[in-house]
C-alpha cells in the first residue's frame, strides 16, 4: 500500500499553452493547446483546500471561462495570484472587479525597449505597466512585478526593481530554466558574472529594506545565484509533497521543472480520479522518489517557498545575520553549501548528465 500523505498547500495551475506573446526564453507559444482539450472550472472540484493556488499558462487572459475557473478555485482557498503578460488589459481589469482580493503579477522582462525585445510583441512594456498602474487606481493591492532574468536583462532586473518600489508593488524574480513546461533545452546563462553581480546588488537593496518580506526574497535570490552557479540546491526539493502542477490537460506533476531527457512522469490525471486519490496513490509514491533523487537543481519558487517555510530556521538565520550586516554596511555572506536537513545525496547531483 502507499504511503498516506497530507493535503498539500500550494497549487500551480496551467490554464493553457495559448499564449499572445514571442518570448526568447519560452516557447509555450510555439505548443498551443487546443481549447476543447483544456481544463474546465469542473475538473477541479476535487481538489482539497490549499493556503495558495497559482493560475498560469501560456497567458490564463486567453481562456474566456477564466472567472468560472477563478471561481472554483476560490472554493479551495483564500489567496489566488494569476501570472500574465498584462496583454489582454480591459479582461484583468474586468477579473479585478467581480474579485478584489485576487493576485496578479504581470512578467514584465525589463525596461520598454528591452521587455518588448525578449517578450516579442511591440507595446508589451506599456501594456503591462498601465495595467498595473490601473490596477493600483482601482485599491488591488497583491499586484506586482515578476521578472524572468536571462542573458541581456539582468541590469533592467534592478531598474523594474527600483520602479516597483516607487510604486509600492511586489517583486518577484526568476532566471530561466529547461524544462516541458518552457518547452526549451537550450536556456543556459552564458554571462553568469555580469547576472551574478546583478543579482548581488538586488540583495544588497532587499536587505537594506524595512520589510521582512523583502529580506525572505532576498534569501530566495541568493537560491538563484547557487542555480547559475550550477551549485546543489539550498534546500532540497520536495515537489509533489507539500506542491504540484495540473497541465491543462489535467495530469498533475511534482514541479514544472522536469525535462524528458532526464525524467518526466504524471502522478495521474484529474479526468480519471478524484485528487486526493491521485495523491495518495502508488504512483504518486513512485513520483516522489524519483523527485527525491532528481539530478537537477532548480531553484523555482513554485518548489522554492514550500520547503523555505518548512525549514524556515535556516533561512531565518541567514536573514538575521545578514540584516545585521546590512545595518553595518556589510556585504551579505553567500551560502554555497546545501543546508543538511536529510536529503538524499543524490538530488541535485550535476555530475550526473542528462
């Protein structure tokens, strides 16, 4: 029999692989779905309550039953954030109203000349900027910025980061991977001083800040200089235990980070069972040992947050010491050891090629 595991807390959702904008780090949009095949608002009823549900895609704006979806989810959980180009304007603003709690965070690469470059759609820069700028007029208050970080945008990183401040809107930040969900295998940071350095000042400005918040995020940043470093993870990777995804067909996966060259494999499909039987299945067991084992290293929020807060202590610590250090003008010390909390030693093991 397999292992009974608790209900998980995070949720990722990924409405659709239709999606408006070019990007250069993502080709979603060269593997649309077809929109009779996506997941509707029904086939998520199944799922247990979670502290966090995050809507995704290709860009969730496409999807015309989109607060149908928003809805249900809302039936699971107090706090949903949407991720989208901000393409589709007068439908975020539209969402916003009938849900004023709702999350959105807008990808937004770099400045105007810079973003429209790796997004691939001239105007994309304003189009997000005034959506959020709107946003902000109508008192939504989870808005903000999420910024992927590749070869040529890790400077503009610091000037959305500024620009976010000004505003006083959230922040995230990601660098590129490989993976199915990207449906890219070439991604590699190929000048990884220059991004490294950049990402050293973004967290020199975090810690510098009176909100905790930004000091957590700054623990999460230094996550991604260990990832193009090419370094194990901090922490272990844990997907398919406290997190998932559902894929707009409905199978539901550890993480978004798997590549078929090293390993991908669904825990079942929501057409075929309800969640929580999914969940405690033997194949989800089998899953999560090869999670367990899994060779990569990313260091993606989806699988990032859950095990921060699950061995916060480390992280705490880190932010502890180097607020302080921060305070006297210090730089911030660099983990570049894995944290011991009993992961096998094989996650993350970059010897081994895939």
């Amino acid at each position: 029999m397999s292992k009974t595991y608790n209900s998980p807390t995070d949720a990722s959702i990924i409405l659709t692989y239709r999606c408006p904008m070019r990007c250069m780090m993502c080709n979603i949009w060269k593997n649309p779905t077809d929109k009779a095949e996506e997941i509707k608002a029904s086939d998520l009823k199944s799922l247990p309550r979670l502290k966090f549900i995050n809507l995704t895609g290709g860009e969730p704006f496409v999807r015309e039953d989109l607060a149908e979806i928003v809805e249900e989810c809302y039936r699971h959980t107090d706090r949903i954030v949407i991720s989208t180009s901000g393409w589709f304007e007068d439908r975020v603003i539209e969402l916003a109203r009938r849900f004023p709690n709702i999350g959105i965070r807008i990808s937004i690469e770099g400045l105007s000349q810079k973003n429209d470059e790796l997004r691939g759609r001239p105007g994309g820069f304003d189009k997000g900027l005034n959506t959020l700028l709107k946003l902000k007029a109508m008192g939504i208050k989870d808005i903000g910025f999420g910024c992927t970080v590749s070869n040529n945008n890790s400077a503009d990183m610091l000037a959305l980061y500024r620009l976010s401040c000004s505003l006083g809107m959230e922040f995230a930040t990601a660098a590129f991977h490989n993976s199915y969900y990207f449906h890219k295998t070439d991604n590699r940071i190929t000048n990884r001083d220059e991004v490294i350095e950049n990402f050293r000042k973004l967290i020199d400005m975090q810690l510098a800040e009176s909100h905790p918040k930004s000091w957590f995020r700054a623990f999460f940043n230094m996550g991604l200089i260990n990832y193009i470093e090419g370094r194990r993870r901090l922490l272990p990777c844990e997907a398919g235990t406290a997190n998932f995804f559902i894929d707009p067909w409905g199978e539901v996966y550890p993480c978004n980070g798997m590549e078929e060259s090293c390993w991908k494999e669904s825990m079942g499909n929501i057409h075929d069972a309800d969640f929580m039987t999914i969940w405690n299945s033997e194949q989800a067991e089998a899953v999560r040992a090869k999670v367990r084992r899994c060779p990569k290293n990313c260091w993606m929020v989806g699988t990032a947050s859950p095990v921060m807060k699950k061995y916060i202590k480390h992280p705490a610590r880190w932010v502890l010491k180097n607020k302080i250090r921060s305070m006297r003008g210090l730089s911030p010390c660099m983990e570049t050891e894995p944290y011991n909390v009993g992961q096998d030693p094989m996650q993350g093991d970059l010897r081994e090629k895939f």
